[in-house]
C-alpha cells in the first residue's frame, strides 16, 4: 500500500439530521448474532500502486489514470471526456503492470514514438515505449491492449462509465468496535444493520438517523484494534457512481508517524454513513496518510 506525505485529509462533517433513531440494546440485541449476508468481508484488493498512469497512442489522443482509478481521455476530435476504473478493469491492470518489465522514463522533453506508457509513483517514472507493436513482450501487448480497449471506450458512443459524485452523510463513527481487523460491509435493510450494532458495539444504546432502506443504503469500514500504526479510519464524503450503477467508496486509513509514542488507550475506529442504494457492484479504494502524534 503507498503512503502518501505527512498531510490531513479529513472530509467536513456533514450537517446534523433531525429525527434520530433510538437503537435499544438489551433484549433486542440478544436476539441478533450469527452469520448472515451482512458479515463482515476483508478490505477489497483494488489500492493504486501509481499515483498517475498516462497511455498515448497517438500524438493527440492521451488516456490518464489517478491514484483513485479517475479516468481523463483527451482527443483531438473528440475533446476531453471522463470516466471512472471499474474494479474487474483495475485489478487486471495491476496485473499487468506488475509483469511488464517498466524501465525508467526520461523527465520531460517529446517523445517522438507511436506510443508511450508512463507510471509515476512515488515521485519516480517508469514505462515503455514503441514504433512497433511487435518490439514488446508479450506482457507489454497485454498492457497496451487493455488501455486500448479503455480508449476505445472513450471513443465509442457508450456513456456507461462515466462518473456521477453522489454525496453520502456520516450517521455513526467512534473507536469502540469489536472488529480486530479492518473490513468493510455494505448494509442494504434494517435487519442487517440491527444484526452489525449488536455484534460489533457494546453500549446500552446506540442513537442513529433513519435510514429509509427503499433508497438508500449504509456502508460501514472498520480499521480493527488501534495501535501504534493504525489510528483512525474515514469514508469519503462523497462516492463516485457510474451510469452503469456500480460504486466507488473512498475510504482513508489514517496512521501515526514512527516517532509517535504508542497511545494507552486501546480502540477500534469505525465509521459509518448513508448514500443513495445501488444495487450494482460496490468496490472500496483504501488509501493511507500518515499524520502527526494526534491522541
């Protein structure tokens, strides 16, 4: 997983909502335990190894790719168009990259091939270029091919990845949940919910605003027990959603320096919040920043 330097990058709290729900525990989280469809699953496996990753095919036509799978194609007829990484296309570029033999690029100045692949991460460049399809490996083709069919995309009449920020409103977060390891869960019906409060929070009440469960969903993260690496956990508060109906969850591990001291307290954050209910695929994009010595 890439670090990223010393910043914070918290969201704004969104405003408050009226009307809360009381949340009895006791009697009625007795009842609740056992597996179900609402478990907890481990973090998905989609983290950006780049920071920017640029295909030019043409000396016109540019497709670029940000850390948070963020799609910009700039054509010479067509202009600039956008559109969102899907998580099935991004694992297999990962894949890809990984076995594609990059070798440092020069900074700057043109570069006068038919085609030019250039990955920065971590403030270095690495990529490959070419006069000839043939000159490449064949994992290279594999690379070319699949932002080639990216490209494609943004040229063709199908609108389907574009991107569409759906804002999304925190209902619960603290540091007292029972997960030991960071996971995710989305939460589509107030049983599922009532089944997560009562097996991942020991209070004698837990106060949430309604969630009208006919068109909206909840997603919850949990960083696991707090130590002296990870310190606290946030949703984006906003998600990224395609016309295609599949979304795109930001969530940010937040992690203490090394010459922090290790806090006394123990603790595992968790944060929890409302957004419009899809029912296409939902994939979270984890990233870390490290912080100052905050308690």
């Amino acid at each position: 997983m890439r670090s990223r330097p010393c910043q914070h990058r918290i969201g704004r709290e969104p405003p408050r909502v009226q009307a809360p729900w009381l949340l009895l525990a006791g009697a009625l989280l007795l009842t609740l335990g056992g597996c179900s469809s609402g478990d907890l699953t481990a973090p998905d496996d989609v983290r950006a190894s780049w920071d920017s990753l640029e295909y030019r095919s043409t000396a016109a036509d540019t497709l670029s790719i940000d850390g948070r799978g963020e799609i910009l194609f700039r054509g010479a007829e067509t202009g600039a168009d956008t559109g969102l990484l899907g998580a099935d296309m991004w694992r297999s570029l990962e894949t890809a990259l990984a076995s594609a033999e990059l070798e440092p690029l020069p900074d700057g100045g043109p570069m006068p091939h038919r085609g030019v692949i250039s990955v920065i991460a971590d403030g270095a460049q690495a990529g490959f270029t070419w006069t000839s399809i043939e000159e490449l490996t064949e994992d290279q083709r594999w690379l070319v091919g699949l932002l080639e069919e990216l490209r494609a995309e943004a040229l063709g009449p199908d609108e389907d990845e574009r991107v569409y920020p759906i804002p999304s409103e925190r209902i619960l977060r603290g540091l007292d949940a029972r997960a030991t390891q960071p996971a995710h869960m989305v939460i589509r019906d107030s049983d599922m919910l009532l089944e997560l409060l009562g097996d991942q929070l020991d209070r004698a009440g837990v106060v949430i605003p309604q969630v009208d469960f006919s068109r909206e969903m909840v997603i919850a993260v949990f960083l696991g027990q707090r130590s002296h690496e990870w310190f606290d956990v946030r949703i984006d508060p906003t998600a990224n959603m395609t016309a295609s109906g599949y979304l795109q969850i930001a969530v940010t591990q937040f992690v203490r320096a090394p010459e922090c001291p290790v806090p006394d307290a123990e603790g595992a954050p968790f944060d929890m919040v409302r957004t419009r209910k899809v029912e296409g695929e939902v994939f979270f994009l984890w990233d870390r920043v490290v912080t100052g010595c905050t308690e």
